[in-house]
C-alpha cells in the first residue's frame, strides 16, 4: 500500500513544509537544470525515498536504488556500468548510508566527483555522526521532520480511495476516530499509518456483508501500541538523554519524567541510572548535597527491583532532582582545573606539601614549613597550597544557594581571624 500510493509530484507530498513550497530549497532545486549531491536525514516514513523519486524524474536522469545495509561496492560499480545508456547521468540513491564503512564511503568519492553521478544518499542518524567528512563537504545534508498527525490524515484518505478500489462490489469505509487513531499512533511516518490502513481492512474482508466499516476498536486492535521512536544505538536516544537531563536542570519535573518514561519504555534502565548519578553531582551539586545520597540509593533500588518496579524509585529520583536547589559549582571548578593541568604549566607542588614520610626529606627541604591545620584554633591556619605559578588560581565560585552560602559565611567568619 505504501508503494500504490507513493507521490510522483512534489504537490503530492505531505509534510516537509520547510523543504517543499514557494521559495523553499528542494522546490527551488527541482526548478534547477542540476541537482547536487544530497544527503536525507531523518524518521522512516517521511518521503525521503519518494523525493529522490521525483528528483531523477525532474532531472531526466537514470535512477538507481541500493540500500548499504545489503549492498556493497561491486553494486555501486554495476551501477555506474550503466552511465552510458543515460545521456544526463545517473542518480544514486543510497539508502542507510551509516552502514557503509569509512573506506566503502571513500570509494564513492571517485563516482560523485566527475559529476556523472549524482548520489542522494538517506540516513535515519545524525549525518555528521555517521557520514565520512569528504562526502558530507560535497553535499547539501537536508532535514526531514516527522509528519504531522494532520498531514497524514490525508495520506490516509487517499489509501482508503485506492484501497476502495481493491473492492469493487463492497465499500470501505473508516470512521473519523479510526483515521484519527491512526494518524496519532502512527508516530509521524506515513508508512506505517498507510500500512495500517490496510491491515485494518485485511483484517476484516472476511466478512461477507456489502461494507466493510473500520471503527476506532478495529483500528486500535491493528495499530502497533506504540508509536515512539526509541533506538538504544540511534541518534533519537541521544536526543532523549539530553532532553532528559536538561529537563531536570532546568527544574521541569513533569518534562524530566515524561523523558524518563520515554527512556524505560525502550528498555533502557542502565542510561536512566547512569544519568541520574550524574545530575546529582553536575546540576544539583552543593545546593543539595544529599541529593547524590538519595539518587544512589533510588538507583541500587531500581537495579536490584529490575523493570517494571524500577520505575517507581526512579521516579522519585528525578523528582527529588527536578525540585531540589540547582548548583554547578563543582563541575565547574574541576573543568576549569583539569584545563589548566591539560593545558598549561602549573609549576611545581609546594615543598612544604610535598611528602615528608622519609629519610632525607627534610635534608630536601620536604615538609619542613607545613603547618598542621588541626593544631590551631578552629581547626585552621593560613598557608599557601596551590603551586607558585597558580597561587591566586580561584577554581571554585560559590553557587547563591542556602547550602554554599552557609559554608562561606562559616569560613569567612573563621578565615577573618
């Protein structure tokens, strides 16, 4: 069903509005004697095969099809065997591109080069993750977007007319909520709603009454359950660990815990618990520094309950993180620290720090001037710590919380004397 009611013009396309209209970039290019090297990144089921479809249409050029999860680059060779039966050229397009190795990427470079061949190749990860630089320079990467519930509804409008068709003696016919559903549970790819479609009516041709009706039940009962997008090993699941963490760093606890749902449902219990422990220590930090001992303890709960009760001690760790106080003071310090130590000379420890546990080092000097904190008042004397090079280095700032403030008033009222 997908492939019947594939679109032969840019005008029959739904979705992409950003690429496809008045003045926009691939309407603009179809308007151009020559078409550039391209490269689709985006979900399956967003057009990306069926635009370059009508890209070798527009171009009048021979148009070849490979997916790189099965072929190889003996297929791009036979490919361009084929140049001479076509005066334009010839368009490539490369399906799932990542799966060509780094050298089987390099190779196509001598194909796309002398411009006999245009490739337009189609990703569903991050191009600038999984795509050798040499071709990713010498091309135009293009974005494509998940297709709006409101667009795909006429996607399949136009599948029930085709499928109809199938039927000449009896009617099919969706009702309004079936279409809907679809179209919501379809999870933005046009594919799976239109194959949908005609699962829904397989599933019900065995009837022998005039009409076939697909009510919402039918069309729940033939959906997939759900609709979301959640690769371990794909760019998506990166974008969810971000949006997971940033969430809660930027106290929204019901954003951070739809994320962490989004996280469990696709089975990944190690990076929800990883990222916690993290948030802890990197966004919540001294403001609260319990949190750090409450979000381990909810995370051994988690790993020792296994999914699904793992769910419910998380949880309450990513609420207690979303609403506890924020402070990234001690990211920032050992950032800022490490770069210096990385980067710079920081000179020579001080002899008095040095250690002093053996026979000749004070003939050496080591640890002859060190003062011992504990033998003052307050538990606090006054001395150089930090290298010569770096004495006045200031690598922790205090975050303005209750916790940090507490400790410098502390320290100030002891340090004044």
């Amino acid at each position: 069903m997908a492939e019947r009611i594939r679109p032969t013009t840019l005008d029959e396309v739904v979705g992409q509005s950003h690429l496809i209209g008045e003045d926009k970039i691939l309407t603009n290019i179809l308007k151009s004697d020559k078409i550039p090297n391209m490269i689709f990144y985006g979900p399956s089921g967003t057009g990306k095969t069926t635009i370059a479809n009508i890209c070798a249409k527009e171009a009048k050029r021979g148009f070849y099809k490979l997916n790189a999860t099965t072929a190889g680059l003996k297929d791009v060779r036979d490919v361009v065997e084929k140049l001479e039966f076509h005066e334009n050229g010839i368009l490539l397009y490369l399906d799932e591109i990542q799966n060509f190795n780094k050298k089987q990427q390099q190779s196509l470079l001598e194909y796309i080069e002398n411009g006999k061949i245009t490739l337009i190749a189609s990703t569903t990860e991050n191009p600038h993750f999984y795509i050798y630089n040499a071709i990713l320079s010498r091309s135009t990467v293009l974005e494509f977007k998940k297709i709006e519930p409101l667009q795909i509804k006429k996607a399949i409008e136009r599948a029930v007319k085709i499928i109809d068709d199938d039927y000449p003696d009896r009617k099919i016919l969706f009702d309004k909520d079936a279409i809907e559903h679809i179209a919501n549970a379809s999870g933005g790819d046009v594919r799976k709603a239109v194959n949908a479609v005609e699962v829904c009516v397989l599933s019900q041709s065995y009837t022998l009454s005039e009409t076939i009706n697909i009510t919402l039940d039918i069309a729940v009962e033939c959906t997939q359950t759900s609709s979301l997008v959640h690769d371990k090993n794909g760019d998506s699941h990166y974008d969810v660990i971000s949006a997971f963490q940033k969430s809660i760093r930027g106290s929204d606890a019901n954003a951070a815990i739809h994320y962490l749902a989004r996280l469990l449902s696709g089975g990944d219990l190690i990076t929800a618990c990883r990222r916690l422990l993290v948030i802890a220590s990197e966004d919540v930090g001294l403001a609260y520094p319990n949190a750090v001992v409450i979000t381990k303890a909810c995370v051994d709960s988690a790993l020792q309950l296994g999914l699904p009760e793992a769910r419910i001690p998380l949880a309450e760790a990513v609420i207690l993180l979303a609403s506890a106080p924020k402070s990234n003071s001690a990211i920032c310090a050992i950032d800022e620290a490490m770069s210096d130590v990385e980067n710079i000379d920081t000179g020579d420890i001080p002899l008095h720090l040095k250690d002093s546990h053996y026979q000749g080092a004070k003939s050496l000097g080591r640890g002859v001037e060190y003062k011992y904190p504990h033998a003052y008042k307050n538990n606090y004397v006054k001395q150089q710590y930090l290298p010569d090079k770096i004495k006045d280095k200031k690598y922790y700032n205090r975050g303005d919380n209750k916790t940090e403030n507490s400790f410098y008033a502390y320290w100030k009222d002891i340090k004044k004397d």
